[in-house]
C-alpha cells in the first residue's frame, strides 16, 4: 500500500502561501536556483536547508545541517520534527506547516462534532446524572478494568459499552501504528466498518470523531440503506502514559445517527480502556526490563564461566607444547621425530580449541558460519576423536568404553566443525556416564549417533538443551560453559543437517544429527 500524501504550506508575511504535496520519498527545501525540489526566494536559505517526507506515523521535516538553521519558536530544531497543522517552522524568512487536510469521508457522512479524547468524555458524562444507563455501564467498565490484571477483560468490556448505547453499533478496538504495509491491527471487535482513512485522520488531529448521516431523507429513509449503511461513527484515539502516547483507537459504527450523548459516553469508554492499554504497556516494559537484566546477568555469569573453561582448555595444549620444547632441547636428534608430533597434534587441538571460541561468538552475534566443503573419511576421523578423548579424560576412561561403529563411504562436510561436533557429543557423553557403561558412535547413511548409559536428561530440561549458555541435570556430574550443545547444534544447521536427541531420565541418552552431503 502506498504511503499516505501530505500537504505542507510555505506562508510569507507579505507574499502570501503555497502548499506542496508530499510523500515517502524525501524532498529538499531549499534557495531559489539551487535544484531542490521545493525551491524558496530567500537569501537566509540554505541550498539544501531542510528535507520533507511522510510515512504511516505522518509528515516529518529535518534540518540539513543549514547555516541558519530552522526554528520552532526560539528553539532551534535538532533530529527529525514531525510537522503540525498547528505547528510552525521558520525557515528562513518562511513559516512551513502542515495544511489542514480535508477528510475524505465515506458517502453519506459528515462531521458533526470534534471532541476531546480520554477523560474529558469522562468528565462529562459523570456530570449528567440523567443518564443512568451511561453512568451505570461507566461505573461497570470501571470496577471490570481495575480489577483485571491484562487485556483479557477489554472484549467484555467493548460487549457491555455496546448494549449501554441506544442504537445498535459495532465496535473495534485497533492497534496503533498500522502494519508497515498500512493495515489496521484489531485487538478486538468486529472489524466491518472500519475506516483506515477516518482512524488515520482521527490520529493527525489527536481528536475524538463524531460523524452523522446526511442523506437525502428518500434515500435515507430507503430499508436497504438503513440495513445497509452507515450512517453513524464514532472514531477516538486512545492516549496514553506521560507523552500522551497513541496507543489505538476506539472506532463504532452504526446503521442510525449517533448522539451527542453517546458519543461523549463512548469518550469516557475510550478513556477507560486507554488507561487500561498504557497500564498494559508500562507493565509488559517493566517485564522486559526485568528479563534483559536477568538475561544480562546470566550471560555475565556464563561469560565468567566460559572464559575458566576456556583458559583450562587451552592450558592442557600449551603446557603439552611447553613440555615438548623442553625435551627437544634434552633428548638426541633421533627421538626428534616422536616429541615433534606431539608438539604438533598439541597445537593443533589449541588452534581448533580458538577457532571454536570464535565460531561461538559468531553464532552468538547472529553471522552465518561458513562450511569448508571437502571429502572427509569419517570413520577415520571419529577414531581420532576418540584417541584424543582417552588421552583428555584418562581419568574417566577406566570405567567407559568407547564403541566406533561408524562404516562408510566419504562424505561432504567440512573436517574441522565435524571434528568439532563428534568431539563434543563424545565427550558429554563420556562426561555424563560417572559410573561407566559403554559409548557407541553409529552411522546409517547420511544420520550419525553417539549413544550412553549415562543419567540420561529429564523431559522438563529438553527444551533448554540447544540454548546458548543453558546447562541442565546435575552440574557437579561435570563442569562446562552451557556452549558445547549450542554450538554443536549451529555446526550441524550451517551443514544444512537437523539435531535431535532421544533420552531417559536413569537410562542414558542417545544424540543423534544427519549430514546431507553425500
């Protein structure tokens, strides 16, 4: 849909006004002869002095960086300014403002009254004691609100407005702003008769609607219009918090006129439900702010957590590489050999340990991690695997035996974060096996499996499995940063592959992930 046109006006003390329409596209203000678009005979003027644009939220006029800048009162403007009817920006010797906008209305409306929104209607309605049926339902809608805890209550609320008023009307509470292509977002309520252009022009004057049917009394009167038509509506923004904020509309519709009555009971409606919707807001932000301190503090404590693991991991690799320079320099040139691949193996690990890191903190900064596609001989490669576990966990691998049962042909993956991905489920279930038993790798085709008798995972804990920074079961089984899984799973997705796990509570768990490169 496209974007809403605007008219603005350049008004001069002594030379008069003329307007220019505007869109989403950004226009330039500037001196006469100077190529903008909107071009002004001023030498206090810049060339490019100012821009103007609209988009679903209004028309908006920004200052270029001029020399003499653009003034509201004695205020000079800094950022974006979104423009007023009633609003006036000095440019140059030139007052810009937005034109009063004709409302394009249905066929068979008019305006009849413009009112003020939220507690004024309020206000008024609590002074007509006559009206015992309006004063009632306020009451009603009053005790039904504050006793709610959410927005569960605005539906009954909207039914209990509808049968107070004399006429049969529809009402709709919507969301404001629209959708980015210009819809309306119904919170609730009937949707039929719903205006974006009136909820549109209701919001750009910060008023409350009244609008009547002016139809010619032969049609009018006509049973197919009045089944048929509208004839009246009622249109109010819904304010709310310290800025006033529109948070929606009330909008009703009926097939007959509606009152002056009605509509200021209808006001105090939509005053109530304001208070209600902004009730809302500062309880969901004050939720969000709750969650993103805690999740700031888990992360923080994760962050201290992973950089122990972190530096303990790449100590065993170092203070291999340290000891393999000390025996170069003791033992004879023959036995070089032995002691340089083990230097070299232990630096190896090292460097695949800080690929690792950086490949999480990759994923956690939301870039695609990039598959170096090659033929990898997998059975081969989960052998090494699972030679370098028995040499980093000799101290569980009395009780455990590891089974390779991986056969096949080469498969397409990139060597490195598939090394990655069996070093990790291998060793969780090495790790989680504290009384022994036996570890099986698998392969059917292209879906790969690492299997234990371990203490299993409770189905509450499955969920958080493939979270970053989430550990789960019994932490002093084993240490860890809460990454291993997350990052394995992200290895997996990067090949195109899915990740899953099959598991028991007491009875071992079974990981399981498929590989389509054949």
């Amino acid at each position: 849909m496209a974007q809403p046109g605007f008219q603005v006006q350049l008004k001069h003390p002594q030379r008069g006004s003329q307007s220019f329409e505007i869109g989403a596209r950004r226009v330039t203000v500037g001196r006469l002869n100077s190529g903008a678009e909107i071009e002004i005979d001023d030498p206090l003027v810049s060339k490019r002095h100012g821009s103007l644009w609209a988009d679903e939220q209004g028309a908006w006029y920004e200052d270029n960086g001029s020399t003499n800048g653009s003034w509201v009162g004695e205020r000079r403007i800094e950022g974006p300014l979104r423009l007023k009817s009633d609003l006036q920006v000095k440019v140059g010797n030139f007052n810009l403002q937005l034109a009063e906008k004709t409302l394009e209305l249905p066929p068979g409306l008019e305006l009849s009254l413009v009112g003020q929104v939220g507690g004024h209607g309020l206000t008024k309605i609590l002074g007509q004691s006559s009206d015992a049926v309006y004063l009632s339902a306020i009451y009603s809608l009053t005790e039904g609100l504050l006793r709610s805890d959410s927005l569960e209550f605005i539906p009954e609320a909207l039914n209990r407005a509808r049968k107070a008023v004399a006429v049969p009307v529809q009402m709709a509470v919507v969301a404001w702003p629209p959708e980015s292509d210009g819809s309306l977002r119904f919170l609730c309520g009937q949707r039929a008769g719903v205006s974006t252009s009136l909820a549109r022009y209701a919001v750009e004057q910060g008023r409350a609607l009244l609008l009547t049917g002016a139809l010619p009394e032969a049609v009018a009167n006509a049973p197919s219009i009045r089944m048929r038509s509208i004839l009246g509506a009622v249109y109010v923004p819904l304010q709310g918090g310290a800025d006033e904020e529109i948070l929606g509309l009330l909008c009703v519709d009926s097939p007959l006129p509606l009152k002056e009555v009605d509509f200021q009971f209808l006001c105090a409606v939509a005053g109530l439900l304001a208070g209600k919707l902004s009730s809302e807001r500062l309880r969901q932000e004050a939720n969000r702010q709750a969650l993103e301190k805690q999740q700031q503090q888990s992360r923080r404590e994760a962050l201290a957590s992973f950089l122990q693991i972190a530096s303990h991991d790449l100590k065993n690799p170092l203070t291999a590489i340290e000891n393999c320079g000390r025996l170069l320099r003791r033992l004879p040139p023959e036995r070089h050999a032995q002691i340089i691949d083990i230097l070299l193996g232990a630096s190896a690990r090292a460097t695949d340990l800080i690929r690792t890191y950086l490949d999480a903190a990759a994923v956690d900064g939301g870039k695609p991690l990039e598959v170096q596609w090659e033929d990898v001989d997998v059975t081969l490669l989960v052998d090494q695997e699972t030679q370098f576990l028995r040499a980093a966990l000799r101290d569980r691998m009395d009780k455990i035996q590891v089974v390779n049962q991986v056969q096949g042909p080469p498969l397409r993956a990139d060597s490195r974060k598939l090394r990655q991905v069996f070093c990790n489920l291998i060793s969780n279930a090495i790790k989680y096996s504290p009384n022994g038993g036996q570890v099986t790798i698998k392969r059917e085709g292209t879906r790969f499996s690492v299997s234990d008798q371990g203490v299993g995972i409770a189905p509450e804990h499955m969920p958080k499995l493939f979270a970053a920074f989430e550990r789960v079961g019994d932490r002093s089984i084993a240490s860890g940063t809460g990454l291993g899984l997350w990052l394995t799973a992200a290895l997996i997705h990067a090949h195109g592959g899915e990740i899953g796990v099959d598991s028991t509570a007491g009875e071992g768990s079974t990981f399981w992930f498929t590989l389509p490169g054949l």
